[in-house]
C-alpha cells in the first residue's frame, strides 16, 4: 500500500474555531477543581499535621486514597457510580469539577504540609513569644512565607491537572478532547485535529507557566 | 550552693520552684530553684548542653517542664505546659531576643516591631509606627525601617529583634546567646544596646558566652552545669573568686584566652 504522508493544513485551521468551544469547559474543570482543590488542600494539609491523632488520620486516609488512585477511575465513579447511591443522575461538568477538586485536593493538601513545615521552627517561636496567638502566627508569619515557597508546586499541580481534564471526554463533557474527537468523526483529519488540541492545551499551560513565573518573580522581592 | 537572699521588699517578678525537665531519659534542668526580681540583669553561664537556654525558654512556656513551677509577674506556669493564665498573656509580658534573630523575613523591618502592638496590643497603626521608629532610633538602626531583614548585617538583624521585643514593653527580657550567630565584629553593636537597655533599668535575664560583658553588666551570675545551679552570685565573686570546682575549671578554660 502506498501512503503519501500529507499534512493538509486547510483541515487543522479549520477545526480551530470548533474545538476553540472546548476551551470554556477545560478551563471550567480545570480552575473550578483547583479553586476547590486549594481550599481541601489547605485544610487537610494542616490536618495532617495536626498533633491530635483524629484529625490527622483522616486527612492522611484522604490523601493517601485520592493521590492513589487514578483521577479517570474517580471521574469514573462520580458520574456513573454516585448516581447509584444518590438516586440520580450526576451532571458531567459537576462530576468533572469534583473529579479534579479532590484529586488535585490530596496533591495540594502535600505541597501545604511540606509548605508550613519548611518554615523554620524560630518563625514560630518568635512570633508566640511576642503574645502573638497560635491562629495570628500561623496567618501572618507562618502561611505567607510558606505560600511563597508553595508557589513553584502549586504551579506543577495546576498543570497537571489541566491536562488531566483531557481524560474527561469519555463522561462526554464537551471538553478540548471530546470536541476535536466529535470533529474527526465527521472530516477523519486526526493528526491535524490533535496537533491543534495538544496546541491549545500547550496554550493553556505555558500561560499559566508565564503567570506563576511572574507571580514568584514578584514574591521572591519579599524574601 | 550560694544562697542569695533578695532584698526585703524588691518586688519578684520570677520565681522557679523545684522546676524539673526531662528529654526523654536525660534530666536537662534538676530542681531549679531561682528568682528574680525587678531590675536585676541575671546573666546565665555555662558549657553548651548545660540546659541554660532551656532554663530561659521555660519562663516565656516555649519548653514545657515536667516538675515544680514557675510564676512570671504574678502568672503561673505549671508542668507540662498548663499554666494559670493563657500563655499568650505571659509572653506579652515577657520579650525574647535570639541567637538566630528570627526576624520574618518577609516583613520590613519597621513591620517587623509593629506587628505584634497592632495585632496583640490593638494600638493604632499610626501609634505603633511612631513607637516603632522610636525604638528603631533607640538602638541606632532608624535608617533602615524601610528594608527588608534580609537585607541587614546580623548584628542589626539582631537590633532589630531587640526593638521588635521592646515594642510590647515587657516587664523582662530573655536574651538566649543574642551574640552567638553574630560576626566578631558585630558583637560590640548588639552588647552595646543591651547595656543601654540595662542602664535604663529593665530586668533582664540573658544566656552568653560574652564573659566580659556579663562581669561588666550582671547583678547576678549564675554558673549552671548539667541542669543543676551550680554557683550564682556577684559578678566579682563568681569570675574572681568561685567556690565550686566546676565553675573553678569551666571559668579556667573560657577566661584563658
């Protein structure tokens, strides 16, 4: 069989307006889940550094269960297991939210824990012996330098979990993938559809990239 | 053990009880029985390991102790860190300058001295701001109010920390080796405002290994080894004439050189 390989440029241009009507839903699950994620993230992360016993254990079984399993299986589980359990249907824009909100949640609540207990332990003794309460030292000494040095991770986490939303499509989400996929099926331009997906996806993180970049450039005058 | 009996009627401002630590198996403090009174400067002395700093951070309950109690300013500090008020009220009470400063690095320096006023005492920004360039001035570092710690020598990261403790006007000082971390040549700067502080009548109690200072500023010098107190009393008599042939051969080796 003879197989000219041609690239067909007319098709991958063509296909970007389409698959531009992914880009809301990916930056919808994507920043929705990882708004949400932040918050569980900083909340069990200071769980799981909590000395009593019964915060910590739970906040470790979270973290250990949603970074040990894949996020696909857990998107999986929320669409079409829940419904089982709450008696109707989940909606797949919800599902794919949670999906990332708790999984990106157990990596966050890590990056936290590491975050707080990188602050040298005189920061803390310092500001207590000033009559500064626990709460205060941890909000004014303690968090804002460990959320500067959390930056980098958070960063990492965060692109990660934008291309996770790509595993998404198969719960039908009208996603970046799951539009290109629905455009092939009708013009079969895959490697030209696909490069422009992965191109978009590129788009997104590397905007990202640049932001933290400054962001840090712009916390690291305050070290 | 030399005996100081305090003056009729000086006001206490600490007094420790039988007070016992423990770190696992080693014995750090053995029965410490020692008080303080208002204006004194107490320098504390002895070998590292010795459980001098330990002794300090006990008073501000930065260590918690297993045995006997302290009692700072009329508040009472109790074993395994209970204590009859919130700790919180003794620590502001109570200043505490350290060997590696423990500026926040993230704050400016004049921050750094208001943070507390403003968050702990409720003074106004305005008024704190003012005490703190006050206190800035005070121990000769105003020039720098804007800067980030960071950006300062250690031996006025170390200034710094002292009016940083100063701008709640506490009733003590804890010093734990303020001149420890610092260059030779930035001693001098940081003993120097400590003086002052000590001329001006605040009580004061600080861990060193400057033994010239301590002779120089101390009321009182206490020679702690192995968690006990050893020998304490004048500066003259301890340094000149010690009783206890532990201070005899720790003296004989610090003061050699």
């Amino acid at each position: 069989m003879d197989v000219t390989f041609q690239f067909d440029w007319q098709a991958a241009i063509s296909s970007i307006p389409y698959l531009l009507t992914g880009i809301p839903y990916t930056l919808l699950i994507s920043f929705g889940g990882l708004a949400i994620g932040f918050l569980i993230g900083i909340l069990f992360g200071l769980l799981r550094i909590s000395p009593v016993a019964w915060l910590r254990i739970p906040a470790i079984a979270y973290i250990e269960i949603f970074r040990g399993t894949p996020v696909l299986v857990q998107v999986l589980f929320i669409f079409y297991g829940l419904p089982q359990i709450i008696g109707g249907p989940v909606n797949a824009l919800v599902a794919g939210i949670a999906a990332i909100a708790v999984n990106s949640g157990a990596y966050i609540s890590e990056i936290v824990r590491g975050g707080v207990q990188s602050i040298e332990r005189g920061q803390r003794e310092a500001s207590l012996s000033l009559g500064l309460s626990r709460t205060q030292s941890f909000r004014y000494v303690i968090w804002p330098q460990a959320f500067r040095r959390m930056i980098p991770s958070l960063g990492n986490q965060g692109i990660i979990s934008i291309k996770d939303t790509s595993l998404f499509s198969v719960i039908g989400v009208g996603e970046l993938v799951r539009q290109g996929q629905i455009y092939i099926a009708t013009t079969f331009s895959a490697l030209e559809v696909y490069l422009m997906v992965a191109m978009l996806y590129l788009a997104i993180t590397l905007s990202l990239s640049l932001a933290l970049r400054l962001l840090e450039r712009k916390g690291l005058v305050g070290q | 053990m030399t005996d100081i009996k305090t003056e009729p009627g000086a006001e206490l401002i600490v007094r420790m009880e039988k007070v016992n630590k423990f770190f696992g198996s080693l014995h750090v403090l053995q029965d410490i029985e020692l008080s303080v009174t208002h204006g004194e400067v107490v320098v504390i002395i002895g070998a590292s390991g010795s459980g001098k700093s330990t002794l300090i951070r006990c008073i501000n309950g930065l260590e918690e102790f297993q045995h006997g109690h302290i009692e700072v300013d009329s508040n009472e500090l109790l074993p395994n860190g209970k204590s009859s008020k919130s700790l919180q009220t003794i620590r502001t009470e109570v200043g505490m300058v350290f060997q590696q400063f423990n500026l926040f690095p993230h704050l400016s320096v004049r921050d750094n001295v208001t943070l507390a006023p403003i968050k702990v005492r409720g003074t106004s920004e305005a008024d704190a701001i003012e005490n703190a360039d006050r206190l800035l001035e005070q121990v000769n570092i105003a020039d720098q109010a804007d800067k980030l710690p960071g950006q300062l020598s250690g031996g006025q990261q170390q200034r710094v920390a002292l009016a940083r403790a100063l701008a709640m006007e506490p009733r003590l000082m804890l010093f734990d080796e303020p001149t420890s971390a610092l260059d030779p040549e930035m001693i001098g700067e940081v003993l120097d405002a400590m003086r002052e502080l000590a001329k001006a009548g605040m009580t004061m109690m600080i861990v060193t290994h400057e033994m010239g200072f301590a002779r120089e500023v101390a009321d009182r010098v206490i020679y702690i080894h192995q968690g006990q107190i050893v020998e304490q009393g004048k500066p003259e008599d301890v340094f000149d004439n010690p009783q206890n042939e532990r201070t005899q051969s720790f003296l004989g080796r610090v003061l050699k050189h």
